[in-house]
C-alpha cells in the first residue's frame, strides 16, 4: 500500500513554473500534510535544504506549505517527492473532473495528457477517449475549474466542469442529447448532398454512365467539404497548435487533396484530368456515418453509469413540524426523518425507525431476490421497497452515500488507464508522422515507377484515410467501461483498470475466517468457569469487553443480554491485537484471550485442556479468561461458534474449477481454521497469524511465485489487502477494508471471488481482441492501401467501421453473467 502511494505521488510531482529570479531556477509552492509541529517545519525544511539541486527551501507550519526552489537539470520531480515521502510527510491531493469534447483519437487524449501536465500544480492526468471525461489530480487547493478550463480551451478542445451528483446527471442527459440531434443532422445533409455524387457509381457496373456536369459536383461536394466537415479542419489545427497530429490530421489530408486536384482539373485548360469530387464527399460522409454508430455504440457502453444515476429518485418526503413535505433528495442532510411509501425508491441511505418491508437490492449489492429490512436496520438508497411502508433516519446524503460511492468507484474504474494502455500511447506518439511519411513514398513511388499521377495521388490518399487510429484509441477503454459496467450490476466494484488486469492473471486466493468464510455473528455456547456460576463468569467477561465492536464482544454481550445481566464499568481496558485484551473490572485485573495470551502470562490451562481441545476439533472459538491480581490463575473457557456461510463450499469448489489454489489465513487457532478448511475443502491452512504478520504471510506466498487475491472484510486485514496482487473487500465489512482494496464485493458472499476473477479475465480477453484486430487492420490495410488495392472511399468505410466494430465487440460482454 506505501508502495503505491509513493508511486502515485511520484507521478505526480508538478512541472516547471518559473517565477524564480534566477531564469535557470524554478519556484514552486506544495502544501504538505503531516506537520504536527513547528519541529516537523524544521525537520522537513533541513532534509528539503540539504537535497542535492534544492536551492532554498522554505516550510510554514500556519499555512502548512512548502515554497521550493530547484534546478530542474539537476533534480527530477519524482526525486523531490521522494525526499518529501521519506521525511514521513505527503503532499494531499484532489480529483477535478471534466467533460471534454473535440478529442477525436487516441492521439488527442496523448496531447490533451502532455499539456494539462505541464500545469506545475497538476499531479497526474487520466483522459478516457471513450466516456470524453478527464480526471485531473492537483496539489489540493492550488487551482479551480476556470484554470483547468482555460488550459483545456488552449490545447483546443472544449471543457466543462462535472460538480455535484444531480448537476452531473443534468449534464449528461442534455449533452448526450444535443450531441446526438447535431451528429444526426450533419449526417443527414451529408448524405443529401452526397447521393447525386455517388450515383453514377452505381450505376456504372450496368454499363450507364451519366456524370453529373463538373460545376454540379462542385456544388455538391465544397459544402460538404468546407462546412460539413469543419469539424476536421478545427480538429486538425487544434492538433497540429498543440504539436502532434490525430485522426482529423489525416482526414484533412487526403479529403483535401481530393477536392484540391479535382477543382484543379476542372478549372484546367484541357479540362480532362479526372474528377474527384465523389470520393471527398463520400469519404466525410462516411466517416461521419461511423462516427455516428460509434457514439451510439459508446453510449450503451457507458449505460452502466447512467443506469445507477437513474436509481436515485429526485423528491424525498422528509418529516418538518409533524407533517410530511417533499423536496429535492439533494436537500435532505442527515438525521432527517424520511418517509417512504410501499412501491417506492428508497431516496438516501438510512436507519429503519418504524416499519419493516421486502427491499430489492439488486442494482446495487447484485442480490437477486428482495431482502427483509426491520426496525434498526439499514436500508441504502436507491433500493426499491417491497409491500411495507418505511420511516428512516437518513445517515448518509449526498457523495457520501453509498449510490454516490459506488457511481464514483465505477466512474474512477472507467476512466483509468490499464498498463497495456500505454504501449498504445507510444504507438500513437509516432503514428500520425509515420503514415504522412508512408503516404508521401507511396505517391512518390507509384510516379516513378507507375508514372501515373492519378494512381499515385489515389494511393496516398488511401494511406492517409484508413490509417486514422481510431480503433487503437477506443480498444481499451470501451473494454474497460462494459466490463466495469457490468461487474457493477452484480454487486462487484472494480476500483480501477490496474486491479482488474492483476485479478485476471491470479492463481491463488487467500480468505480471511471470520466474516468471509463465516456468517461473521458467532454466538456463546459453551461455558466452563473453575468456580463460581457460569453466569458470574459471563457476566465479568461481558463487563470487560462493554462498547467492543469485535464479532467476538458481541456474542459475549448478547448472551449477557439475553440472561439480562447487570454489568460493571471496566477501570482500563487494553487490547492486545491478534491475542485479546486486558481489562480492570472492580479492581480485579483480568485477562481474557487465546492459548497464546495466557502462554505469554504462563497461565497454566491443563484443568480444562482436554475440553478444550474436543471443542476445538468442533470447530470452536476459545476465549480464555484469567487473572492477573489479586492471584494469577485460570477462571475459566468460553466456547464461541460462527456458523460456516452455506454458499461457502460452492464458492471455494467454483474456484478450483478454474485451477486456483485456496488458502485460509486467520489469527484464530490451528484447529478451529483447519475444521473450516476441512469441511469446505480449502487446501492451505496459515493459522494464528497477528495482524500485523498478514501482510508478511501474503509476501511470503508471493514470494513463491503465486499471484495472490486476499479476501476480507475487517480492519486488520487491511495490511494483507494492500500487499496481495489484488484486494478484495466484503461490502458488508470496515470501511478501511474497503478503502485498501483493489475490488469490492458488495455481498458478504465468497461466490463472488470466482465472478470478479471471471468478469476480469473475460474482460481483459476483450481488450486484447480489441488491440490485436486494431493493430493488425492497420497493418494489414496500410500495405494494400499502399500497393493500389483499395480506392479512398472502400478506405474511408474501412476506417470507420474498424472503430465499429471494436466498440461493438466490446459490447459483447454485456452477455457475461457470473
């Protein structure tokens, strides 16, 4: 987990900004989290001072700042982050997120990267040709939306700002909207107007041959080249201002060419050169046409999106004074009582005060059939209620409820770029010049060797039309946004392309026990006390472990509960993780825990070994209870059970299917792990592990040359999550859990390992046909393009249905099911 975080803030050392006197110099202000106290200024300011190339280094504690001066020849970006990182000091960041429109290739989301990165403030870049979105990482609070905006505008393309939930939804109904009524005008024009143009063609395999008058052709194809196709000739300068070419580049090229040698011959005095007037106009048209197809293809991609926006009603019946009002969802804030009515959408996440109702959770946990909500329980918005009517206390609102996370977690998965994305990048970087270059040797071979004009000015144009890298562009990230998409729908958060291509590759997978494998709600059912009353025994233990949210407090507290036993505040209380706690109940010191526990306090536990053992083979959890003072001695055992989860089994035999070997690793004893592993079938056992040695058993296994996915839901399994290949989260655990993990589940069900590693690997075979039929319909068509066997316009319908048809394969995954 370091590890990743330093790697992202090394990415994301800012770029030149040259406000230094000295010209040789630059200047730049980083806000720097982690200061506590004015040593931590000082500390950090003499480590920053004495780096090789910092000239001067100034940190203020008040405004938790750094102002650096450096020699940019002398010292990189990632050196400068590193010191910081190694100081034990961070640089906090945010996300700003915009809509882009005018990106036409894969080229253009590799310049639109080059220039926001050049911003001194901006850390890291992802641009998504697929969804027009990029997402900008910056030095929080050192630039707005204007500024970004502004260098957006500048590089020649246009921007908008994506803010709150409802604005965003609002945004993208009208622009997907007004996009499609303008591609669908401008394509029927064209089509208009190119007709006439293309009619001859047609009929010439009869033997008829009418041409239209050459002024008549004129007339047709010049608007359709100078006002149709505008957006090309915009395109292609915006490009070529920001010093790299793109797909309009090359579509200006030979479109113009074209129409450039056809008015030439028309206006010639012998007036007999050939015209090609037809083949410009036809080949905007059908580009426009692809064009066309592929946003329409490109948004069912992105359904997935507007599918979970759409879940979250716009009105909630919120309770003010005693009665009843609606008002926008985006007003209610948390703690509101909330009313909703049988056949409603529930509109916020929120705690059930009166009531109990079936609630369909199925877009959002991926849970099939309705699930019963009762009093004290939770029910999250966007979930459809059954036949009951519901009264809630809404917890969460806003970004923070559990819709707007699971939207955001999609949305940062759909906009990242997977690794092999970047060999596409390097393509790209060079593709545009080399097929000019290509093209320019074709027209000068095909004249001097041919020395035919017109099969040489064909020629080239055909190279410079079907090499536009369009399908390249798209190959990744249309992949991306359907699997994502889809994985969403049945309750699996893929956090972001690196994690979805590491999960393809994995082959072992490590559970966690308690919450994973089992139901997480163990439950008392043995007692043992040395003396006095199992009650009394319970009764002390319970007393200790008061306002504990560990599984194993809260069988201890509801079986006090149900025997309704008074108990006493605990003087200290003092957890040790990985064994249990020490407490100070009425000025008895008591220790309650594992066989490792009382081993470390030399408890001897040989009056209740043989119980113990036998419960142990059962597969129960032990607690033992000791004191330390008045005397050290053994009070007792309690016996503690959690029920293996009856999906479990199917889950661990679906994963050995496809050849993935299965370990459990748990802190709990030997015994108790190796009776769950026995009875799902599991093959490797790594028991009574600390928390803090999780993470050590998972690089061990790695070590060994496994790819490793670690499963769990709890606070202490965070380490391990971090340091395995891939980290999957229970959507029923901690939070922290979640956060650490590459993939979340959104169902305590183990089943859905095996359908993320599915979805993963399904996914990613996607990209893969996708890049390899790109590359390859490059290769394959710049040659015959080249040797004179396809005419401009076959090439012009060749180029846009090979972006087509790779956002069309890539829809194919839609049909995946878990």
């Amino acid at each position: 987990m370091v590890e990743a975080v330093t790697n992202t803030i090394h990415e994301s050392l800012p770029k030149d900004n040259k406000t230094d006197t000295n010209k040789e110099n630059n200047t730049f202000t980083l806000p720097i989290q982690g200061m506590t106290c004015a040593s931590c200024a000082t500390r950090l300011e003499r480590v920053l001072n004495k780096a090789p190339s910092i000239v001067s280094a100034q940190v203020n504690l008040a405004s938790e700042q750094a102002r650096l001066t450096f020699d940019p020849k002398s010292i990189s970006k990632e050196e400068i982050y590193h010191t910081i990182t190694q100081a034990g000091f961070s640089v906090p960041t945010e996300n700003l997120e915009f809509q882009v429109g005018g990106m036409t290739c894969t080229a253009c989301t590799v310049r639109l990267e080059k220039v926001l990165e050049q911003l001194p403030e901006v850390h890291g870049v992802t641009v998504n040709l697929a969804t027009e979105r990029v997402v900008v990482k910056i030095a929080e609070g050192t630039l707005n939306n204007t500024q970004i905006v502004s260098a957006i505008e500048k590089a020649g393309f246009t921007a908008e700002p994506l803010s709150s939930f409802a604005e965003r939804e609002a945004q993208e109904k009208e622009r997907i909207k007004i996009k499609e009524q303008q591609e669908l005008r401008r394509l029927w024009i064209s089509t208009l107007l190119t007709l006439p143009l293309s009619l001859p063609m047609l009929f010439m395999p009869f033997g008829i041959h009418a041409d239209l008058p050459a002024f008549a052709q004129f007339l047709l194809a010049t608007p359709i080249q100078f006002w149709i196709g505008n957006r090309f000739y915009i395109g292609a300068y915006r490009s070529l201002r920001g010093g790299m070419g793109n797909m309009d580049v090359l579509v200006v090229l030979g479109t113009s060419a074209a129409w450039g040698l056809s008015v030439w011959n028309m206006l010639s005095s012998t007036g007999e050169g050939h015209l090609y007037f037809e083949a410009s106009a036809m080949l905007i048209t059908l580009i426009l046409l692809g064009k066309w197809l592929e946003g329409r293809a490109k948004r069912s991609a992105a359904s997935a999106i507007r599918s979970l926006m759409a879940l979250r009603p716009d009105q909630a019946r919120v309770e003010q004074d005693g009665n009843f009002v609606e008002m926008p969802v985006d007003q209610v804030t948390t703690d509101m009582i909330v009313l909703i009515r049988p056949g409603e959408r529930v509109p916020v996440d929120g705690m059930i005060l009166e009531g109990s109702s079936q609630i369909d959770e199925s877009l959002i946990t991926g849970e099939s059939l309705p699930v019963l909500r009762e009093q004290g329980e939770v029910v999250t918005g966007g979930s459809i209620n059954g036949e009951g009517l519901l009264k809630i206390r809404a917890t969460t609102v806003g970004s923070e409820s559990t819709l707007a996370r699971i939207i955001h977690l999609v949305e940062d998965a759909q906009a990242s770029k997977a690794p092999v994305q970047k060999l596409v990048d390097k393509v790209t970087h060079v593709f545009i010049p080399a097929v000019v270059t290509i093209a320019f040797i074709t027209f000068l071979s095909w004249w001097f060797i041919d020395g035919s004009v017109e099969m040489a000015f064909r020629s080239a144009i055909s190279v410079l039309v079907i090499a536009c890298p369009c399908a390249l562009g798209l190959a990744t990230p249309t992949a991306l946004m359907v699997g994502t998409g889809i994985a969403a729908r049945h309750g699996i958060l893929i956090r972001d392309a690196v994690a979805l291509e590491s999960a393809q590759n994995s082959n072992t997978v490590v559970f966690d026990k308690t919450g994973t494998l089992t139901e997480g709600q163990p439950s008392v059912t043995e007692i043992y006390p040395l003396s006095g009353t199992k009650e009394k025994l319970l009764q002390l233990v319970a007393s200790a472990q008061q306002g504990s949210e560990h599984p194993l407090a809260k069988a201890i507290l509801k079986k006090a509960g149900e025997q309704t036993l008074v108990l006493s505040q605990p003087q200290s209380f003092r957890n040790l993780p990985g064994r249990g706690f020490q407490a100070t109940i009425q000025g008895r010191v008591i220790l309650v825990g594992n066989r490792r526990l009382m081993k470390e306090h030399s408890i001897d536990l040989s009056s209740l070994s043989s119980q113990g053992e036998t419960l142990e083979y059962q597969g129960h959890t032990l607690m033992w209870v000791a004191s330390l003072q008045p005397l050290s001695q053994l009070l007792g055992m309690i016996a503690v059970s959690d029920p293996i989860k009856e999906i479990a089994r199917q889950a661990v035999k679906s994963l050995q299917e496809q050849g993935i070997t299965t370990v459990i690793l748990t802190g709990d004893n030997r015994g108790v792990a190796q009776v769950v592993a026995d009875k799902l079938g599991i093959n490797q056992v790594i028991a009574e592990v600390l928390p803090e040695d999780k993470a050590n058993q998972i690089q061990s296994l790695k070590s060994q040359g496994r790819h490793v996915v670690m499963v769990g839901d709890g606070v202490n399994d965070a380490p391990a999550l971090a340091a395995a290949d891939v980290g999957m989260a229970m959507g029923t655990g901690s939070d922290v859990a979640m956060e650490t993990a590459g993939i979340t589940l959104m169902r305590g069900d183990p089943s859905l390992v095996a359908a993320a590693l599915s979805v993963s690997r399904v996914t990613y075979k996607k990209i893969r046909q996708n890049l390899f039929w790109a590359f390859a319909y490059n290769v394959i068509a710049i040659p015959l393009a080249a040797f004179g066997m396809l005419s401009p316009v076959v090439a012009g319908a060749a180029m846009a249905m090979s972006s087509v048809s790779v956002v069309s394969n890539s829809l194919l995954l839609r049909r995946w099911h878990p």
